[in-house]
C-alpha cells in the first residue's frame, strides 16, 4: 500500500473518530451542553487528533528507517571481495540492485526463473521493462535484488497493517476517554500549542542547519586558506586550471567581490529608493481609489517578471543605449566620438536592478503607510497643517520603522541578486570606483565556483561556502542594525 492511499486511510479514520467523539460527548450531556467542561467539537477533535497524530508519526519514522535497515542488510550480504572495495563503488552497485529490484517487480514469474537461470539475459530483460542496466549484473546482485524486493514488500505491508492499527486504536481509548469533566479543549489547545512550536522550530532548525552546512565547508575552506587573506585580499584568481598544483592554488581575495557587491547594490537602491517611495506616497495619499486600484497592480507586475528577463533588457536595451549615448555626449564636448560608458557596467546593472527592486519599495512602504492610524492624518490636518506637510512631518515619522523594514528586505534582494549582475556587470572582479566600468558580486563567483562536476575537496570549491556565509554575516549585520532603528523610533508613537 503506498504511502498517499495509508494517509487517505489514516484521514479517513480521523473524520470518523471526530464525529464519534462529538456524538459521544452529545449523548453524555444528553440535551444538556453545559454539564459539560468544552463544547463537543473539542471532544470530537480530541479523538481526531489521538487518530491521525500517532499513526502519521510512526508513518515518518518508518519512512526514514525502514530503508536504512534494509540497506544495511543487504550491504551485509555483499560477498567479502565486494565490501572491501571503496564506499563509492559499493554505493553505485547497491544503486544498481535496486533497479534490479524494481525490475524484478514487472517481470512475469516465467520471466522472473528465466533471469536467475540465466544471469546474463537480465539487462536484456529488464530493458524490455523499462530498466536500464549500465552493466551485466553480478550473480550476488540478482540475490539481493530479490531480497532487497522481498524486505521491501514485508515492510510495506507490515507498516500498512501496523498503521492502521495504530490509527483505529488510538480513535478507541481516546473516545473512551471523553466524559463529562473531560478537559477536552485544553487538551486540544495543548496540541495546538505543540504543533506551532514544532512548526516555528523546524524553521529555526532550517536556518541553523543552512548555516552549519555553510560553515562546516567554510572551515575546510579557511584550513586551506588563511582567513586573512581571504577577507583582506585584494587580488580575486581562483585559478581552476591550476587546482591540483600546490605551488599555485590562486588567490581568493574577497575585497574586489565585495566591492562590487556594495557598489552595484548602492546604485540600485539609489534608483529603487526615491522612485518607490514616491509612488507610494503618491498611491496611498493623493492618488483616487480607482487610480490606485488600477496602478498599483500594474506596478506590482514588475516583482512578477523573472530576474533574467531583467538581464536581457540590461544586456540588449539598457546597457548599448548607455553606452551609445555616452559616445553622442562625448562627440558632442570633445569631437571624440568614443563611448565612456561601457555596456557591462556598474551603472547598468545598478539601474536595471533598481528597476527591479521599485515594487518591493513602493508596495511593501505602501502597505506600512496606509497602516498609520488615520487620527494622526486628520488631526494634522485639523491643527492646519497643509497634506504635504502632514506627509513630511505625521505620516512619514509615524511609518519610518516599517519603512526601515521594507529598505531592508530591498538591500537584501539586491545583495543576493546574480542574474542581472552576469548579464549586465560582467564576471571580472575588479576593484575600482567608476561607476562606468564593469565589476562583478559575490553571488556571479558562488556560481562561477559551484558550475560544473565537481567535487567539494579544493578551494577553488569550498571558498564558495566562505562567500556564502560571508553573505549571511552582511545580511545579519543589517537586520541587527534596522532593529536598533526600529525601535528607536517606535517608542515616540507607542
């Protein structure tokens, strides 16, 4: 029984255990609810609860551990000239027992003798099925192809068997547990109370274990390469060709990565900035309701459009009009018609970026603008005030944590951006301050670093996890820093 139809199963003995347990509290109370301690939803819950809860938890577990025994069983029936080649190769041949299980599985029982008969026909056999085989099976994988299927069966239909099981079980003690002083609603809110902090905590979990990955690498990273000299460097050659040679294993430093980060992420927001927040401002204090019914969400279509769209338009559009126009304005001062804009630049990608980044600007400072109690607007207005003023001096104060948030999650969207800084900034990590030259981000590098089959064992690989994690410390350091702001301003209007 596959696991969807178990869940179905398992669901449909919850629905059923609800309504037993609500008729059940309805018959104790006998026409009258208040003898009883919760209404009889809660009792009716309760057991819906007890009947999915244990049986969808002992599914989990089984899930996770059922393959790894099996696993380890087979492996242990390997002969010993097979177990004691490497860990690779015994992984692939395990690999290729169970397709020969799944194989095994479409085969007629004619078919199945005449695989075991005659070892070799099987990848002949089994590529009829739909099976490809990259090689002639061994005899000792036939065998514990079949024993692999056979486990697998068993435990597919003892955990079926033992589920259900579970399932009907706990739908009867828990309906007989109900009883007039029952407290079926704490209960019930005890579970809830479980389940959101099991929830909040497999996001925190998440994140920790991002940040483990990351800097479990990273540390393999920094005992190859000293940590000085990747975060003071000035010099970025990872020099792939030369990954095995240790006399010259590149150099890796972050600064000219870091820099164009900074730079091109600062244009953007000198673009993104003003023009979102003006078109917020104008949305959600001057513009009519059908105006704005209309406008924003065609404002908003801009957050919907793929970032490598935005590095097309950069790549084909924007950056040979800059570099174009540039040439006319230097024909025209100097009767040199040569372009001093370049169409890979920091002002290219900064621009179209910032094109990006407006509608996080303007919705998310619109939302948090409109929020502002409307007897600050009105009694602006009643002491006098003109509406511009209301803006500068009310409305915006009163906003500004929230609008340090939305800035906030703008930064973040532009230091992690790749696409339009590949397309429209180049690759090459230069340290320099025209804004008219290309530079390229720490994310381009992550996925220079990271294309490609490789093997996580050079620096040329790992320092990919040390500008990862370089990222998060940047992407900390400002949220800590927006905090301090929001609450500093948040105690002159609470």
């Amino acid at each position: 029984m596959n696991v969807s139809l178990l869940l179905l199963i398992v669901a449909v003995i919850g629905v059923a255990g609800y309504l037993a347990g609500s008729w059940r509290a309805n018959a104790l109370a006998g026409g009258k609810l208040s003898s009883l301690h919760s209404r009889p939803g809660y009792y009716g819950s309760f057991v819906a609860v007890w009947s999915m809860l244990p049986a969808v938890l002992l599914l989990l577990v089984w899930i996770v551990a059922s393959p790894v025994y099996i696993g380890s069983t087979v492996r242990a029936g390997f002969p010993d000239e097979v177990k004691a080649e490497p860990q690779a190769t015994q992984n692939l041949n395990y690999n290729m027992i169970g397709a020969i299980a799944r194989g095994l599985r479409l085969l007629t029982p004619q078919e199945r003798e005449a695989v075991f008969a005659d070892g070799a026909s099987a990848r002949t056999v089994l590529a009829g099925k739909g099976v490809p085989l990259a090689a002639d099976p061994a005899p000792y994988m036939l065998t514990a192809a079949d024993d692999l299927g056979r486990m697998t069966a068993a435990s597919g239909t003892f955990l079926s068997v033992l589920v259900v099981l579970v399932a009907l079980a706990g739908a009867f003690l828990s309906n007989r547990a109900i009883a007039p002083k029952f407290r079926a609603r704490n209960r019930v809110e005890g579970m809830m109370l479980i389940g959101l902090i099991a929830a909040s905590s497999i996001a925190i979990l998440t994140t920790v274990g991002i940040v483990a990955s990351m800097l479990t690498e990273a540390v393999h990273f920094f005992n190859m390469v000293p940590a000085w000299e990747f975060f003071f460097g000035t010099v970025w050659d990872p020099r792939f060709a030369a990954a095995g040679a240790t006399a010259s294993a590149g150099q890796f430093g972050l600064i000219p990565l870091l820099a164009g980060t900074l730079y091109i992420g600062f244009v953007a927001m000198l673009v993104a900035v003003p023009v979102g927040l003006f078109a917020a401002i104008y949305m959600s204090e001057y513009a009519s309701r059908h105006l704005r019914s209309v406008a924003k969400p065609l404002l908003e279509v801009l957050a919907g459009i793929p970032t490598i769209v935005y590095g097309f338009f950069a790549l084909i559009t924007v950056g040979p009009f800059l570099r174009d126009i540039s040439a006319e304005l230097n024909g025209l001062v100097t009767g040199n018609y040569t372009s001093f804009i370049q169409a890979q630049s920091v002002l290219t990608a900064g621009f179209v970026m910032g094109i990006m980044l407006i509608p996080y600007v303007s919705s998310l400072s619109d939302d948090i603008i409109t929020a502002v109690p409307r007897a600050l607007r009105d009694g602006s207005l009643g002491l006098g005030a003109t509406r511009s003023e209301t803006i500068r001096r009310v409305i915006l104060p009163a906003a500004l944590p929230g609008i340090v948030g939305a800035l906030l999650m703008t930064a973040s969207r532009a230091i992690g951006e790749t696409m339009i800084v590949v397309l429209a900034a180049g690759v090459a990590a230069r340290m320099q301050i025209n804004p008219f030259e290309p530079m390229t981000t720490v994310t381009v590098k992550i996925v220079n670093q990271l294309t490609g089959d490789l093997e996580f064992t050079s620096p040329q690989t790992l320092v990919a996890f040390a500008l990862g994690i370089t990222l998060f410390v940047i992407t900390l350091c400002l949220n800590i820093y927006a905090l301090y702001i929001v609450r500093k301003y948040r105690e002159q209007y609470e």
